[in-house]
C-alpha cells in the first residue's frame, strides 16, 4: 500500500507541477494528465483519499486559471474526487474556503455563468449532501456563498442555491438557526424574480430556513410571501399556500404567528383554482384538527358539548371545525385593524381579497362578530362604497353573516347609528338590508319597527332632496332604500300587512325624488313585490294607502314651495292612484286650490297645473272614477284654480303659467264635465281673461284659447248671454282672424262658427243691434279676400252660418266690397245663397 502512494504520488508530481507553468495550454494538459493518472485508473476510494491533498490543493487553485476551459477541467476533477472519495467531509477543509473567495464574494470572481453553475451542482451540493453534520464547521462560509448566489444574474444558479439553502437547513437546524437571518434579505430579493421557478424555489427555501432556523424572521418575510397570493403564476400561490399550511402545522413558534398565517391560508379559499381552494381548506382543517388535540384540556366542554349551528347558517356552506373556528376567534382582533386599512389599499386585487378574506373570517367568528361589530361596521362601510362591484358583493354576503350571527339589538344600535353619522351615504342603507337578508323575521322581533321607523323618518327617506348638488349620489342611495324594503319585504312576508304603509311611503317616496329610468323601474319591481306579498295588486295598494298618505300632508300643505318633497310626493302619488283620486277628492280639491293660488311661486304652479291637466285629460279614470265629480268641483277647479292664473303679469314664468292654465281649462271642458247653466255663468266671468288670452304674446296660448272659445260656445249654445257674452267678444275674435300664424286663423274660424250658433235666431232684434252685425259682417268680409284661398274658403263658411241671422244686412255688406275682392266668386257665392 505504502509503495503503491508513493508511487502514485511520485508519477503525480510532475503533472501537478504543470498547473503552476505559465502557459495555459501546459496547464490544461496537466489537469487532463492529473484525471488520466487518478480518475480514469480507478485507484480506488482510500488511496485517492490518502493522496487528495496533493491533488486538489493545485487543482483549486485552477479555479482561479484564466482559461475557462481549464477552470471547467479543475471543477470536474475535484467533483469526480468528491464522488469517489469514502469521507470527503476530510477536503471541506480547502474546498469550501476557496469556494467561498470564488464565489461568496462582493463581486463574484467567477464570470461564467455555466461555471458557477456546474460549482454549485457538482462540488458544493455534494460537500453539504455527504458531509452530514460536518459541514456545520463552515457554516459561516456556506451563508456567505449562498447569500450571493441566491441573487445570482443566472436564473438556474439562484433554483439550485435555494434549494441547497434548504438542504443546509435541514442538514444541521441547531447550528443554522443562528445564521438563519443573514439569508433571509437575500431570498427576499429574489422572491419577486420574473421567472415563476425561481419565484418557487425561492418560497419553498424560505419555509426551510425559517422552520430549522431563527422563527423570529416569519416577521420579515410575512409581507413578501402575502404578495404571493397575488401571484400571476398559480404554481406560486400553490407554493405559497402549502408553506404556510405546512408552517401551521409544524413551525416551532407557530403560536406566536397564527394571526399572520390564518389571513394568508384563508385567501387561497377565494382562488381562482379549484385546486389551490380545496389544497388550502385541507391544510386550514388539518391545521384546526392538531389545534384541538394540543388544546384538549381548554377545549374539553366544547369538544364534548358541540354547539349547533345558527338556524340562519349559509345554505350550502360546510362549517370549519371547533378547532379552525378557535383559532380564529382568538386571532380576530389582531385581524380586524389590518382588513380595514387594505379595504382602503389603492391596489384593487388587495381590496378584492381583503373582502373575500373578511367574509372567510365571519363565516368562522360566527357570534363573536359581536365582539367586534364596531370596526367590523367601519370595514363594511369601506368596502361597501368600493367602485369595485366584487369587493361590494363581498361586503354584503359578510352582512348578511351579521344578520345570521349576531342578535339584532346589538346590530341595530351599531347600524342605526352609521345611518345617522353619515347622512345621504347610501352605505349604511346598503349594509341594513343585506343585514336584514341575512336575518329571519322571528330573530328581527320589534327591531323591524325601529329599523322602519328610521327608514320612513324625512331625514332619512327624502334626504337626496337636501343636496341637489350631489345628483350623481341620488341613484346609489335610492337604490339602496329600495333594497331596505325589499329586504324588509323578503324576510317579514307575515308582517307585511302591518308595515305595507311604511314600505309604500318609501318607494313612493322614491318614485317622487329620482330622475333615473333604472330606479323607476326598481321602484314598480319593489311595489309589485310588496303586493305580491300581500295577494293583492298594485292598484289595490294605492286604495289602501293614498287616503294615509294624503292625511299626513295636511298639516303641510298649505307651506308647500317648488323645494318641498312632499309636493313631489303629493305629485307622483296623485300621477299615478288612477281610479283612487276618484276616493279622495275631498282631500285632493283644497291641495290643489291652495297650490294653484297666484300667491304661490310660478314654478309651483306649473308643477300642478301639470298634474291637474293629466287628470282632466283622463277624469274616468282619475277625478270622476265614483261618478262624484259635479259640477262644483268643476266650478271650484276654474274659477278658483284656472281664472286667477290667467290674469296677464309680466315674465316668461308668468306667460307659461297662463299656457298651461288655459290648456288646463281646454282639458276639463274637453272632459265633458260641465254643464250648460254652470258653463253660461263662468263663461259670463271669465271674459275679460279670456280676451286678454287670446291677445297673449305666447302663440300656444292664443290657439288654446281659441279652442276653448269654441267649445265654451258649444257647451253654452243658445243659452249664452247676447249683451254680456256675444256682443263683447267679437272684436277680438275679428282681432284674431289678422293673427301672424295662420293656425290660429284657421282655428278662429272654427271658433266663429261655434259662435253664430249661439244666437237665437227666431228672438234677435236685428234691427236693435244692426250695428254690430254690420261691424261683424264688414270684418270677417275683408279676411274673406285673403291671400291665401283656405282662409277664404274658411271665411266663406263662417258667413253662411252667420249670415241667417240678417241675409239682408250681409247681402248690403258684400255689394259694398264685391267689386273691390281679387275674385268674385266667393261674393257671388253668397248673394246666390242667401237670395
């Protein structure tokens, strides 16, 4: 033996020597020789070890050659001698030292990527995987290595450094522990790497380092694993999930750290793969079930006695065990600071999870939400304001968790008090319905009545009115009143014949203050709802309510402004009772005639006019639906709501009040609902109005005017007043037939020959008042040689009617202007006629 490593060592000397010569091509043939003479002979194990030193001392030192062919030569001998070798914990001595100055330096002296590779995998991985615990005298020189390598340029160095980081850990925990730290700033700087392997490699180091070294870094690490979750990558979530299971179950210092690690498991609950949910609910209910064998003597009566579930309990969701559930009650607190401040996070995905995570945390807190219902409230109000539709949705299933858990004395005072300190926000509204949804009616008890007598209070229910300016907020929070009853609707079917009045206030209410086509159409969902619930319809609704409604505005009325909401109410109430304002005349006529009063703002007065002639325009089915409307109620509605406002006062407001006060007239006499005597007189008293109308600046109102002319005229006949009526009207009518719009021209003719039906023929003293047939004859004479033949041909007509009162007197008038017409026809027409 002694001869045969002499021998060999003698034949060695003069290769070895050639790995100090100065040229590099003498250098490779030494390292090439050294292989031949030693690997390649197969000496064996325990002479290659008896002779290592003298090996690969010289062969480490070409490590540092200038020839990458022969550093690659020298690595690959010292990686063969490691193989072969019995105990190559003996080399650690000189092979991890000078591995330490190749590569754990500030600036790595190796520059080949595929090197420090080919080192990493073949020399270092080999020392730590044979050694055992030996390697633990280096330990200091390994950190230092892989501190830099696992922020290798090269993707492949950093994987494999993280995982020899890892075997390190596992090799020798009670010495790593110490040095665990320092590798800590190294992987986190690689944690976010753009390779997803890396990324992985990275985490799965890192549960190893933290495990078998110092627990304290989980503070450190915490934050850049959490971003994990939002990974691209759903092997990386994978990843990052089971370590933090795994940490659940076996990381020594895991009590200290629960409350950072149950946030993280439950988010993978809410992944967007089925695999990484039921991976992470595995390890969550493992987690739960050791919790319960270690905390036995604390949790005996529980384990013994199992707690029901609530009746209210999630259809369809499986509940955690004792175990899952404890841990999270006694974590909540710690919990609860953080979910609000990221609700709040500028980066969507974190307010998504967040409220994906809040509603896990509920659904195990069950009632100890109790405890914590105040920043609980502050969370929900965050989240449910989110411009995110998912991060709403999630808020309010955690509501409904509040309804289903905690006793509604607690969350009313909490919710009926969010309602107040934040007026005009739709939140709190939101979040008492899904609380509601979530709750049952037996549970709510008289909480209901409380709840609704907040929801119908002005403050509350008409508030949109108080800031007009913030029109853009008006959707969101009728929306959310609008869900306040159907919640209240959905969840109280039995009592809903008690509340209806409350709810039918709310919606019409709602009905009156939104200008937004969705919500109207909530709006008829919510009433058809609340009627379907009580078996009726919708019409029956409004029979059962409008009387109630209308009583509590009695005390009001009479103050109403353009701005009172309940004139808005009263409006929309009235718009669409139908048959039902048929019921309640008695308490509609003197809201009208109060409003309707010239004192009253124009703006006002508009808004009921406009009310007042869609009625008019449909009294079957509105004012005279019983058949009660008579003729004093006609009397009332002209002479009292309709005359005054005709009165000429300067200003456009002014001018479209009288515009749509006429049309208001024209409606109700177009009703059929006056009668001849009734008619005569008012005709008699509305005169002067009426002429000055037909004198108005506005055209609409002068061709109204004209229309309700005529038919006055037909609703009088020859009931009307010669000298009080007849006599005084027909110069303006002639006024008219000069009109700049030949509309109205046309339409006075009408009105002209409505007008000489008026006359009793057989009784009229022609000889008495022949002056004004020849003033009316010689006027409507002229217009008949108009320019334009339809006015003549109008005017023609007009004379045949007329003229039966004098054909003489007409007959005077039409020689007196024949010869002066463009065209005799129409003259000839007459005289032929009416000799």
């Amino acid at each position: 033996g002694v001869e045969t490593t002499d021998s060999v060592r003698k034949l060695l000397q003069r290769h070895v020597n050639c790995l100090s010569d100065e040229s590099k091509i003498t250098r490779k043939r030494g390292l090439l020789d050294l292989r031949k003479e030693t690997i390649d002979r197969h000496l064996g194990g325990t002479l290659l070890q008896e002779i290592s030193v003298e090996v690969l001392k010289p062969t480490l030192k070409c490590l540092s050659d200038t020839s990458e062919k022969n550093r690659e030569l020298a690595t690959m001998l010292i990686a063969n001698y490691i193989e072969v070798i019995p105990s190559p914990e003996d080399t650690l001595a000189y092979i991890i030292p000078t591995l330490a100055q190749r590569l754990g330096q500030q600036e790595i002296a190796e520059q080949s990527e595929e090197l420090r590779l080919l080192i990493l995998q073949t020399i270092l991985f080999p020392c730590v995987e044979l050694s055992g615990k030996n390697i633990a005298g280096y330990l200091d020189e390994m950190i230092q290595i892989l501190q830099r390598l696992i922020i290798d340029p090269y993707a492949e160095v950093r994987k494999v450094s993280c995982k020899l980081a890892g075997i390190l850990a596992r090799s020798i925990p009670e010495y790593f522990h110490m040095q665990s730290e320092s590798l800590i700033q190294s992987l986190m700087m690689s944690i976010t790497h753009q390779h997803s392997k890396v990324r992985i490699a990275v985490i799965e180091a890192t549960a190893d380092v933290i495990q078998f070294g110092n627990g304290k870094s989980v503070d450190d690490v915490i934050s850049h694993l959490a971003q994990r979750f939002f990974d691209q990558s759903s092997q990386v979530r994978m990843s990052v999930t089971r370590i933090i299971g795994r940490w659940l179950l076996e990381l020594p210092d895991r009590y200290s750290f629960f409350y950072k690690f149950i946030p993280l498991i439950l988010t993978s609950f809410s992944d967007e793969m089925p695999d990484i949910r039921i991976e992470a609910r595995r390890l969550w209910h493992e987690a739960g079930k050791l919790y319960e064998q270690e905390n036995e003597g604390d949790l005996k009566d529980k384990l013994d006695f199992v707690q029901p579930p609530s009746a209210l309990y999630p259809v369809g969701v499986e509940r955690p065990c004792l175990g899952c559930r404890e841990l999270v009650h006694r974590n909540l607190s710690k919990l609860t600071t953080a979910i609000i401040r990221d609700l709040g996070d500028w980066v969507q995905d974190t307010r998504v999870k967040t409220s994906q995570l809040l509603f896990e945390l509920l659904l195990h807190a069950e009632e100890y939400i109790t405890q914590h219902m105040q920043p609980l409230v502050q969370a929900l109000l965050r989240a449910c304001s989110d411009e995110d539709g998912v991060v709403v949705q999630s808020a309010l299933k955690c509501c409904n968790l509040i309804g289903a858990f905690v006793k509604p004395e607690i969350f009313c005072k909490f919710l009926l008090q969010a309602v107040s300190l934040h007026p005009l926000s739709a939140q709190p509204l939101m979040i008492i319905a899904a609380v509601i949804e979530g709750c049952s009616d037996d549970v709510l008890g008289d909480k209901l009545t409380e709840i609704l007598t907040l929801l119908v209070d002005p403050d509350v229910c008409q508030a949109s009115e108080k800031a007009r300016k913030l029109i853009f907020l008006f959707s969101e929070y009728h929306h959310a009143l609008l869900s306040c009853v159907d919640a209240i609707n959905k969840t109280c079917p039995n009592r809903c014949h008690v509340i209806s009045l409350q709810l039918f206030t709310i919606v019409i209410t709602v009905i009156a203050l939104s200008n937004s086509e969705q919500i109207l159409v909530q709006c008829d969902e919510s009433m058809n709802h609340i009627a379907e619930t009580l078996a009726v319809s919708v019409q029956d609704l409004y029979v059962r309510h409008t009387r109630e409604v209308l009583d509590s505005m009695s005390s009001s009325y009479q103050e109403w402004t353009m701005y009172s909401v309940e004139q808005k109410i009263f409006d929309s109430l009235i718009s669409r009772a139908g048959p039902v304002v048929g019921e309640v005349l008695e308490q509609v006529m003197p809201m009208l005639t109060v409003n309707l009063n010239p004192q009253k703002e124009p703006e006002l007065r508009l808004r009921f006019f406009t009310l007042l002639s869609k009625l008019l325009m449909d009294t079957k089915h509105t004012l005279d639906s019983k058949q009660e409307f008579s003729s004093e109620h006609a009397e009332t509605i002209i002479t009292k709501m309709i005359g005054p406002n005709l009165v000429w006062k300067a200003g456009r407001t002014s001018a479209a009040v009288r515009t749509i006060a006429i049309a208001t007239l024209w409606a109700l006499l177009r009703s059929g609902l006056l009668v001849q005597d009734v008619g005569c007189r008012l005709l008699g008293e509305l005169l002067p109005q009426l002429k000055s109308a037909l004198d108005d600046d506005v055209k609409s109102t002068r061709l109204t005017t004209a229309k309700v002319l005529t038919r006055f005229f037909h609703i009088c006949g020859d009931a009307t007043n010669v000298d009080e009526v007849l006599h005084k009207i027909y110069i303006e009518l002639l006024k008219r037939l000069d009109d700049a719009s030949d509309e109205i021209r046309i339409a006075i003719t009408k009105t002209w020959k409505q007008y000489f039906t008026c006359f009793k023929v057989h009784e009229y003293d022609r000889s008495l008042y022949k002056a004004h047939l020849e003033a009316m004859y010689s006027g409507l004479l002229v217009h008949m040689d108009d320019p334009d033949t339809n006015i003549q041909v109008a005017v023609r007509d007009v004379l045949m009617e007329g003229g039966v009162l004098s054909p003489n007197i007409l007959l005077a008038e039409v020689s007196k202007v024949r010869s002066k017409h463009r065209t005799t026809a129409y003259c000839d027409h007459l005289t032929k006629h009416f000799e």
